[in-house]
C-alpha cells in the first residue's frame, strides 16, 4: 500500500471552524443575495413578490413598427441570387486624415412575391446616387422595369429602401447596382484596418470580420443567414500587397486606375453561402502550403517573420488531417478548392470560420516550437478544430436564423474535441470537454437567470439581440447536450443521421428541428437501438428550458429524484417552462466498478431496485459525466465514494473523480449538502497525481481562497491545502529530475503548472525560491530565458507577486520587445501580478498605450491556478 497522509489533529479542527465559517458566510450570502433579487423584483406595479415575469431581451426599437423599414427582420418578398462585388481598401490616410475603401457592387435577385419596394441592408456606407437615387435598378432576361420613385436610408434597422412606382414581377429576376464608400475604421468590424508594429515600423492592413451582421458596412446586401447567394469578388490593392478572399485567386493583373497604379485581383466564384461567411484581406503577408491530394491547397498566411521563425508549420501539419478526419466522420467531401488560414495581429474574435479563408487571432493559429508552451499548442489545435468543423456544420448548412446559433456553436464546440483528438491522439484530449465545457457551462446555467437553449425567432431580432446569443450557453451547453446526445444515441447512429442531415441539406438553410428528424430515421433504421421516446420529444426537454437537474439517488431505497438545480436555492425563477422543470435524463450508472444497463429518468421521481446497495458496495453515477447533469447521494453512499477516492481512487475514471469533487462542492453551495462533506472529497489529493481532478479541485477551492485569504482561517486553509499539494510538487521534482526535464505526458505538463503554482501560494519550501532563481537568471541574461514555455505564466505572476518594482520593469521592458503574441499575452497578464498599488495603474496606463496590443482586463493579482485556456475569448 502506498504511503498515506492524514490531516493532523489542529489542522482538522482549523478545518472545522473553516467548515462552520463557510457555511455561515455562504448562508449570508444567501440571504443578502436575496434581499438583493428581492429590491429589484418588488418594483412598484409589479404587484406581489410572487408575480411573474420573462427573461425576455426587451425589443430596443424605441418606435412604434408600421412600415416594412420599420422591422428588424427582411421582408420575405425577394431572394437573392448572386452578387458581384469589387472592392478597394485604401491603406493611407486620405487628405482628412481617414481611412477609407470604396467600391461597387451589384445584387441579382428573384421577385418571391409582388412587391413595390426594395428593403436591402446597408449601413455606414456613403452611396453615390445614380440617376438621382441610391441605386439602379435593371430587369433581367428582358424583364421591364419598374421605375424608382424614391430611395432612402434608415439608420434604425439598417436599410436602404428603394420605392418603386410600380410592383416587381413575381418569378423575375432583376439586378441592383450600388456604388459605394465606407471608412475603413479599426473598430473590428465589417472591412475593418488592422494596425500592429514589425520591426519598429508601423503596419497597416485591411481585414474583415462580417458575423454577425457587420457585411452590410462593407456592401449593400441582404444581410441574413437564409438570404444565400453565390458572390463574385474583385479586390483593388496595391502592388506590395495581396488580397485574399473566399475563393482561389483566378486572374491577378495590374492596372493604373485613378491615377494609381494598383494590382487588380479576381476570385473564383463561391458556393452558395450566408454574407457573415465572406472575408476580404489585403495585407502584406506571407504563406506556407501544402497539397493534402490534389483537388484540395491549403494555406497558413502570417506576418513575414511569424512564416520564417516557423510559427505557422504546426497549424499547416495539424490542418490537413482535422480536414480529412471531418470527410470521414460526416460522410461528406470538402466542398471548396482551398482552406486558407491567417494569423491577424488586431481580431476581435478568438477566431472566425469564414467559408474557405479563416481568420484567427495570433494566439489562435501560430506555434513557435521554441518559445511557446504546450497549453499554446493544445489551443491552437482545439480552435483549427473547431472553425473547420464549421466549414460543414454552420457552412455548408446554415442555421435558418440566430435564434439557433447554439446549434452551430455547440456542434462545433462538441466536435472539435474529436478532431483535435484525431490530430493528436497521445493527448486524451477528449476528456477536457468535462472542464472547459461542462463544469464551466454548469456555473452559468445554475442561475435563475439562465436561458434556454433554443429560443424563438421573434425574441431575436436586432444585432445587439442576436450579440447576445453569442454566449457560453450556446457554446458550452450546446456542446455539452450535444455529446449527451451522441452519447445515448451511440457514435455510428449519431453520425448516420448527421450525414444524413448535411447531404439534405447542402447549401441550404434549416432550424434544429431538421436535425432531429434526421437523427430519429437514423434511430429508426437502427433495430439495436431503443430510446424512451422520440428524439424530438427527449431533446426538447434539454433546449427549450433552461437550466439542468440534480439527479438525488438513494441507495437504500433506489428512490431517484431530479430537481432544476440552482446554485442560490432561495432564488426565484422567473422563466416558465412547459415542461415544469423535469427532464428525460439518460443515467449511465456503474455499481462497485461494474457498468449497469443505461437508465432513463422520465420523472421527477421513481424507484429502481436495482439501485439499491448494501454492505461495501457502492454506486456511481453519470459515467465519464456524459450526461448532463449533477448527482446526490444518501451521506452512506457519499461515504462509500469517499473511501473508495481514499483507498483506490483509481478504481474511477479521471472524470469521475472530477465529477465527486465538483458536484460536491456545488451542492454544497447550494445548501444540499454540508460544506465538510465538499471538503473531505479533497482528503484523497494527496494521493492524485492527475490532471483533470486537481484542475477541477483547485477551481473550487479558489472560491474559499478567495473568500477567507483575508481572515483569521486563512492559516488553517492554507496549512490544508500545504499538505495536499506537497506530495504532488515533490512528485514533479522526481520525474523531472530536479526541474531539468519536462513530464512526458500531455496533461502532467499541464499539472505541473497546478504543482507549481499553488505550492508556491502556499508556502511549500523550496517554491518560491525555485521561482525566484529562473527568474532572476533571466533578468540577468534577458537573451536567454531559462524557464520552459509551459511554466512562463505561473513563474512571471509569482515572480513579480514576490518581487518589486525592479521585477516589474524587467517584465515591461521583455512586454515590449516580444514578438510572439502569446508571449507578449503572458507578460501583459503576470504585469497585472503585482502587489504594488501603482505599479497596477502602470499596467492599464503604460501596457494599455503600448502600439502593436490591444489591452484586456488585468486578472487578478497573482492568479493562483494557472492551466490551458481552451477559449480565452469567443470563437465562432
């Protein structure tokens, strides 16, 4: 038996007091939390505190609709069929000072129903008026034309509206003719102007980034999902630059235009596809390629000295394979002739799956295979896995409108697991979906103030509404579902039926009901596989109310409950749900380390016999967490479980153990079970030497770090957590030899950072030394930085945490000098470590001046646990 270590005698009583403190303080928060609800929910005219209202997004229109303008949504009179659209960006400033790009463009579009008006979108662009109007209208095919009698503009909803003195023709096709200017601002939206620094030089470059209605700044269109067409584009650009867009580039030539002389490029024409998908870049940069077969060319495009210190190879070796993985797991060819990539310096998004040019932060898409660290690596695989799984789910199918973004966000936030695993199998990187989409998305949806998965239309309709949705609901919840999915369905139904469903409907636009279908024929076709009810009626009590159960089982009765678990029990919701808060929740169970036959939970209550237990035998619940749900026990069965982690804890899988520590822990925040019951799942960790659990520990225990790091328990907390970690820092010493060697696994480098890190904040000897002495060697030899990539963002916080002013300015001075965005990321973020007052204020003063970066919010001074970030800011 390996060695065990207890808690001693103080130490536990230290903890008791903790235990009763942290459940009297979470009890005052309680209270006070609503007291709080309760001020803003008794207004007057509300009547009583018990009357009910939506979480509804209020409309912001501040005008009463009457007019066909007036709606956020397009009429449904006309389609369009293709555009033509010939753009110049303009990278010097004009004699006022701007920015700008000019164009034109024409639309051809067919007459649905009769109409005597034409609504398209349009938005901060200068029209030229042709003939006196904003516009110029042509029949097609011989088509006789009606007339414009006015055009004008409406800022509110976006439009150009055009008023003709007699109706289109239902069935005819007509074109539309608009040329246009726009200011090419560094707003980060629509054609936007990207500046950053290289090699003290300042550098401009013209970028776009439509989603989610941002391609009505750059040209007159109609501006929405299920409004397709296929587009021809023509970019203008200087000779030193090249131009990019969705398609092969068909015809470059040069040309002397206005008295320029410029280089005109062609594309060839796209798919049939949705405006937010459209990219344009004119930059000066440089690519690598490869030829995965011989219909396909894929490119990385970066700055020239990203290209030639080889930050773009990893991308370029990892892409080509996630390519071919998703042609074999949907069943389904790459429907484009290339997959250019790039790495732009200045991009709001994490990154952007713009149908054949994919844009992507630096962070997002460049390696260095000397400076940058495995959790780099890891992210920059885990987001190319999940844009181009948009290049077939989201794409090549396309949400009808962004009421069901959740279902193209929370596919590909599911699936990227699956091809970043495919690119990397060593890495098991398929069991992180439990910590950076369940548990994470578990926080959120724990809220009274929650939403639905799916909501309708009408609830949706302006572009701050449809912002909105861009959320971790729709990306984390959606993938969580999702896989529950999958799960219960099996992986060959599941891709049997979504194989099907994208073969449907290529090119086309559907609602999530589309998929269900699809799924049910494949169930159906499927004689092996048996569900409670139809995939419809089982998927619906996940997305049309929000919120999750905890499934309570008894093992002395088998009694199961569920309940919509919130994590202020005394909160009040206010959303209705028709299905009263009851979900069909699938339960895979396992019952002393023997897998038991799939339950389903239809109830809010029933009895399984089988669930009971006696004598040594216990039981789990949710196995791997593939469900989506938290579990309760009886305190025997908890108890069982806990001795089971103290004796074999590896009787249970990685995310099992998990799964104890988080749900524990949140129960007990929600006042379902006792704060000492969440601590003793803790006991075990000196035993634990994986990732996963110690991730999942240290992020709740960072709500009591954080809680009590100023009051007289703090010692008792701090001496605990000491003796937990200890074993685990000593255990890095060992196999990598005395901090010389990097841990051969992919998530013990990932745990290495923990060990080191919160052995250091709790005072483990020999730490904060080892952390001062890298740092120092470095300060000393800025040329050659001895401390590993991986260990950079936990030894820069603590370092300047520990040390002072001299520390800070080292880090400034290595800030400024970077030329790897992520390393220029881990200095701006360990500036923010410090303890010093005003050395803070130099960090949003001086890092947030500093050309070339756009700041972020500082974190809090010395981040305690440092781990990958899967998604640091939103992907799409």
């Amino acid at each position: 038996m390996g060695k065990v270590y207890y808690i001693s005698k103080n130490v536990g009583i230290g903890l008791l007091v903790l235990t009763t403190i942290a459940l009297a303080t979470i009890i005052a928060l309680s209270i006070a939390y609503h007291k709080e609800k309760s001020k803003t929910r008794d207004k007057p005219g509300d009547g009583s505190p018990h009357s009910t209202t939506t979480m509804d997004t209020p409309s912001t229109t501040a005008f009463v609709q009457k007019e066909p303008w007036d709606y956020y949504r397009l009429p449904d009179t006309l389609v369009p069929v293709c555009y033509n659209v010939t753009l110049w960006p303009w990278l010097k400033s004009n004699a006022d000072g701007l920015f700008i790009f000019t164009g034109h463009s024409s639309v051809v579009f067919k007459c649905v129903k009769e109409t005597d008006l034409i609504i398209i979108h349009c938005n901060k662009l200068n029209l030229t008026k042709v003939y006196g109007h904003h516009a110029h209208l042509r029949g097609l095919d011989d088509t006789a034309v009606p007339s414009i009698q006015k055009s004008w503009l409406v800022m509110k909803t976006e439009y150009l509206v055009i008023q003709l003195r007699s109706r289109l023709i239902v069935g005819a096709s007509y074109e539309l003719y608009t040329i246009f200017q726009g200011e090419l601002a560094d707003d980060l939206e629509g054609f936007y102007r990207s500046e950053y620094i290289e090699d003290g030089v300042k550098k401009v470059a013209a970028a776009s980034q439509m989603q989610a209605t941002y391609a009505r700044k750059t040209f007159p269109c109609f501006d929405e999902p299920a409004m397709k067409a296929v587009f021809y584009v023509t970019i203008i650009h200087d000779r030193n630059t090249v131009a990019l867009s969705n398609g092969r580039e068909i015809d470059t030539k040069d040309a002397v235009i206005e008295g320029f002389p410029v280089r005109v490029t062609a594309f060839e024409r796209t798919e049939r596809m949705s405006t937010y998908l459209l990219a344009f870049i004119v930059c000066d940069f440089v690519n690598i390629q490869s030829t995965p077969n011989s219909r396909l060319l894929v490119r990385i495009w970066a700055r020239r000295k990203a290209i030639d210190d080889r930050q773009g190879d990893y991308a370029l070796n990892v892409t080509g394979p996630i390519l071919q993985f998703y042609e074999r797991y949907y069943n389904v060819a790459y429907p484009l002739s290339k997959s250019d990539q790039i790495a732009l310096p200045d991009f709001n998004p994490g990154a952007m799956e713009n149908w054949g040019l994919v844009t992507y932060r630096e962070t997002a898409l460049l390696y260095d295979p000397f400076l940058s660290s495995t959790g780099n690596k890891q992210r920059v695989t885990a987001i190319i896995s999940h844009e181009l799984a948009h290049m077939w789910f989201g794409n090549l199918v396309t949400m009808k409108w962004w009421n069901d973004l959740w279902l193209n966000e929370g596919f590909a936030s599911y699936v990227e697991y699956l091809g970043a695993d495919f690119a990397e199998p060593t890495w098991n990187i398929k069991d992180q979906i439990v910590l950076y989409d369940v548990h994470k998305v578990f926080a959120v949806d724990a809220l009274a103030s929650s939403h639905p998965l799916s909501r309708r239309e009408d609830e949706v309709n302006d572009s701050a509404q449809i912002t909105e949705m861009f959320n971790t609901i729709s990306y984390s919840k959606g993938a969580a579902v999702l896989r529950m999915l999958s799960e219960f369905l099996t992986e060959p139904v599941f891709t049997k039926g979504l194989s099907s469903y994208l073969n449907t409907f290529a090119f086309k636009n559907t609602v999530y009901t589309d998929l269900w279908d699809h799924l049910q024929q494949a169930v159906e076709n499927t004689p092996d596989i048996h569900i409670p009810d139809t995939v419809h009626s089982i998927m619906n009590h996940w997305t049309l109310q929000m919120g999750f159960p905890v499934v309570t089982i008894d093992t002395r009765t088998g009694s199961v409950t569920q309940n919509h678990f919130l994590l202020d029990p005394d909160s009040v919701v206010d959303r209705p749900s028709q299905f009263n808060y009851t979900w069909f929740v699938p339960i895979k169970w396992m019952k002393t380390e023997v897998e038991q036959e799939q339950y389903w939970l239809l109830h809010k209550t029933d009895i399984n016999s089988e669930m009971r237990v006696s004598g040594e035998e216990w039981l789990l619940a949710n196995i791997n967490v593939s469900g989506y749900f938290r579990v309760n026990y009886d305190p025997s069965n908890w108890e069982r479980l806990l001795s089971l982690l103290d004796t074999n804890h590896k009787a249970l899988s990685v995310m099992n153990r998990a799964q104890i520590i988080d749900d524990a822990f949140n129960l007990a925040r929600a006042k379902i079970i006792n704060t000492t019951l969440a601590l003793k799942t803790t006991k075990y960790l000196s035993k634990e030497r994986d990732y996963i659990p110690w991730q999942t520990a240290l992020r709740n225990l960072n709500f009591y770090i954080l809680m009590f790091d100023r009051s007289e328990v703090y010692g008792s907390l701090q001496a605990y957590l000491k003796k937990q970690i200890q074993p685990l820092f000593e255990h890095f010493k060992t196999i990598t030899a005395n901090w010389t060697k990097i841990p051969a696994e992919h998530t013990d480098q990932y745990n290495q950072i923990n060990a080191i890190g919160m052995a250091c904040s709790m005072g483990v000897q020999g730490c904060r030394e080892l952390i001062k002495s890298w740092y120092r060697q470095w300060m000393e030899n800025p040329h050659h930085n001895p401390i590993h990539p991986n260990l950079k963002s936990t030894v820069y916080c603590s370092a300047i945490a520990f040390g002072g002013v001299e520390e800070w300015d080292f880090a400034w001075m290595m800030f400024k000098n970077a030329t790897l965005a992520s390393e220029a990321s881990r200095l701006r973020a360990a500036m923010s470590c410090t303890k010093i007052p005003w050395l803070l204020n130099r960090v949003t003063v001086d890092a947030g001046t500093y050309p070339g970066y756009r700041w972020g919010t500082p974190r809090k001074h010395c981040q305690r646990i440092v781990g990958p970030h899967k998604r640091q800011t939103t992907t799409h």
